[in-house]
C-alpha cells in the first residue's frame, strides 16, 4: 500500500483525553477515532491488527476444537428473565423496546440464547459433547467508559459455549479452552497469567482470568513469581488427552487478583521474596458453571441409562478488541508501538527518503514491487515530507520492520534496514534487503 494513497491520520501531540498509552498510541497512530463516549470507529490501521487478532483467536479456537456460529446481537429478554438474569444483570445491559412493545437488549454476552439454541438442536447423550463459538461485537453500558478501547462500551469479543454430560467431561472442556487460552495470547506475543478469579454475574464455582502484567491494569493480581515465567504446548498438543499436568502449574500454587485475594493464605504459601503483587489487564475470561441456565432453560439429554440428566456448560470469553490496547500496553516505547509480527498491519515499512528524485523513486518501486511479490505486506512512504517526519510516523506506527532508501546510500547501491524491536540498523544492497525481509515474513 502507498501511503499516498492510505487513510492514516496521524496526530503529533498526544490527545488530552487518552490518559493511558494505548489510548494515546492509538489515536497518535490513526487507528481509531471516538465516534461516542466509549464507542470507536476502526480506521484502516486499526481494523487490520484487529482482524489478524481475531483470526489468531479462531484459529486456536478450531484446533481445541470448538465449531463456530453467528448468533444476533439484539436478544429477546424473555430467555434472561427464565434465567433470572434480566434484573441482576444491573444498568450495565441496555435495554431496547421494539415497535411491538416486546422486550429486547444488546446481548453483553450469550449464555441464554445459546443454551436455548442448542437445546433445540440436539436429541440425546450421542450428541455430547459440543463447543461452540461466535466472534461478535457487544454492547455494556459502562458508566464511566475510559482507556480507549481498553474499557469501552462496544467491543468485540470471542465466547464460546460448552456443553458435557457430566461434570467430569465439563472440567475437561473448560482445560482445553484453559490450554487453548495460553496458546492464543502466546501467538499474540503475550504472557498472560491464569488467575483464579470471580465467577460474577455469569455463576459457577470455577473462573480463570488471563492477565497481562501492566502498570495501567485494572486488577490487582497475587501470585508466585515462578508463575510468569512459563512454557507454553506448541501445535502438535494432543487436545483429547490428558491436560490437567499442563494446568496444574497454576491451578494448585496461590495465583488471585484482588477478588479472589486471601492475604492470609498468600502469606503463608508463599514465601516472602517469591511473592509479586502487580498490576495487570484482563484478556480472557473463562468459567465453568455446570447446570446454571440448563436447569432453568430445561436443556436436558436422555443418558445411556434412560435418566433425563441437565447439560453441564461452561463459558470462555477473550476480548478481542481489547486485545489491540492490550499488546501496545505490553510492547511500545517512548516513540511509538512496536507491533508482533503476528498483528502488525504492515510486515514493513519502506521510505523513500527523496521522493520525486528518479533514481529514488526507480529504486523504490523496485523494492516495493519485488517485496509485494514475495508475499511481503508493504507501506510505502512515498509521500514527499521531510525525512524526520517520516522517520517519526514509521516508530509511531510501530511496524517490525523499517527500510530506508535515499539518494545518497543508493549511489553506492546501499539500503538501510531497521528493527523496530531492537532499533539496530543493518546497511545491506537492495537485493539483500528483499532476501532478509522475504526470510523474516515468508
């Protein structure tokens, strides 16, 4: 993509409103525009790191596999009141009248309408067990929405639903999605945490939240300092077979944020130079809650023995928008974002440094074309501002991987190439530039 020719609007001070980095970054960097209080409009930039996130996402979901659907984001509100839902849920869940009178919402999440959809499409034990998946934009009526996309009122998250037989076979469901969760936020370049943690309006007895370490975190995590630092199964993992050893690490050992924190029990299974207490961002959520809403919504199943037996469910959620802030939160610098290879929107940044000098601009098309070739995703800068300023837009944006050309290094048939990471700068000839970065991505 020619920048020329891109939707990038790029802001050099930092807003006054965006009181966290990634709120900042992210405007900075042209990535979203507040179109209401809490609610965002996606720009170019932004909507392709948060489309890679969310095939990164589905991508893991399939391979522990769950089976993805599409339910609506406007609900009945008569499968929340069998619930018992529809009053405890609070103003957080806005409400909607239609033309008919009948009660609607924007759905903050799915756990009736699913349970009532796949009651209706299943007829016995044989049809157990099942997970199933939807990636779908929803709607929380924050009071005081703030950090960008970090805390906002539209968001889209992944939520998938499981379904056993007995409780036994939930346990195991909920540890392929606990499994399938350290292996999503690893792809995405993150560590994120297990944490025990409160199960809240959505019920159960067993709740795990995913935590990024961050000074701007809204929770207050507790835990062993070994639990950082951990190994996670790569994609030849076995979903079928025993996970529990892989979970263990966090499950047994003391690891809480704020809700769950016992300071009692923290002081006396964890020693005193072994205990961190830090801030972080809550990533994913996942909870298992047994017959919770299959008892109230009647979804039962003839077991091998002829008794009608409630469904056992869970339910597993990961923010994916919130993801994008998340990342920056985790990885930029005083210049700017420094994108993963696996999300960022371009692959690599390419400068013309003298654009309307021929030679420049010849050798320029050159590498853009033989890089889009190569499978290489490519922004060429060939817009005419001064080096400075393009140099600026390239950290701000924060792309893996930055090459240079300008009239002076091509005289000798020379090109430079940034890290973005790192910032280590390598002078290589075109043709080596296009091999490196062709390695790097393809």
């Amino acid at each position: 993509m020619r920048l020329s020719k891109y939707f990038l609007p790029t802001i050099k001070e930092n807003p006054k409103e965006a009181e966290i980095v990634s709120h900042r970054l992210m405007l900075r960097a042209g990535m979203i525009r507040q179109a209401s209080a809490g609610i965002y409009t996606w720009l170019p930039m932004g909507f392709k790191v948060l489309k890679k996130i969310e095939e990164i996402v589905r991508d893991e979901q399939v391979r522990a596999g769950a089976i993805e659907v599409l339910m609506p984001t406007i609900q009945s509100a008569d499968l929340w009141k069998q619930s018992g839902r529809y009053e405890d849920y609070g103003k957080e869940m806005l409400r909607i009248t239609d033309r008919h009178d009948r009660e609607m919402l924007y759905g903050p999440t799915n756990e009736e309408l699913i349970t009532d959809t796949f009651k209706n499409g299943i007829q016995s034990y044989r049809d157990l067990p099942r997970n199933l998946f939807h990636i779908q934009w929803k709607f929380r009526d924050e009071i005081r929405p703030r950090f960008g996309i970090m805390r906002g009122r539209e968001f889209l998250m992944k939520d998938a639903y499981s379904f056993d037989l007995t409780a036994e076979e939930g346990r195991k469901s909920y540890n392929k999605m606990f499994v399938s969760y350290l292996r999503t936020f690893e792809r995405l370049g993150l560590k994120a945490i297990p944490m025990a943690a409160d199960t809240g309006p959505i019920g159960g007895d067993l709740s795990h939240e995913f935590i990024i370490l961050a000074d701007t975190g809204e929770s207050e995590v507790y835990c062993h300092r070994d639990l950082v630092d951990f190994d996670v199964p790569d994609e030849t993992l076995d979903y079928d077979s025993d996970l529990t050893p892989i979970i263990a690490k966090w499950t047994a050992p003391y690891a809480a944020t704020d809700e769950q924190h016992d300071p009692d029990r923290f002081a006396r299974e964890v020693d005193e130079k072994d205990r961190l207490h830090a801030r972080g961002i809550e990533v994913g959520h996942i909870f298992f809650f047994g017959s919770k809403y299959s008892k109230p919504l009647n979804l039962t199943v003839q077991d091998s023995g002829g008794n009608q037996v409630a469904i056992e469910s869970g339910s597993y959620g990961v923010g994916v928008s919130r993801l994008a802030g998340a990342i920056i939160e985790a990885s930029h610098d005083d210049n700017g974002i420094i994108w993963p290879k696996s999300v960022s929107p371009f692959d690599v940044g390419l400068m013309n440094l003298k654009a309307g000098d021929e030679t420049t601009d010849t050798a320029c098309a050159d590498l853009y074309q033989k890089l889009q070739a190569a499978g290489v995703d490519v922004l060429y800068d060939d817009t005419d501002d001064r080096a400075g300023a393009k140099f600026s837009k390239m950290d701000l944006i924060g792309l893996p991987w930055q090459l240079i050309a300008g009239p002076r290094g091509l005289a000798e048939n020379e090109v430079e190439i940034k890290c973005r990471a790192t910032g280590e700068r390598e002078t290589v000839s075109p043709d080596d530039a296009v091999n490196k970065l062709k390695n790097e991505f393809c």
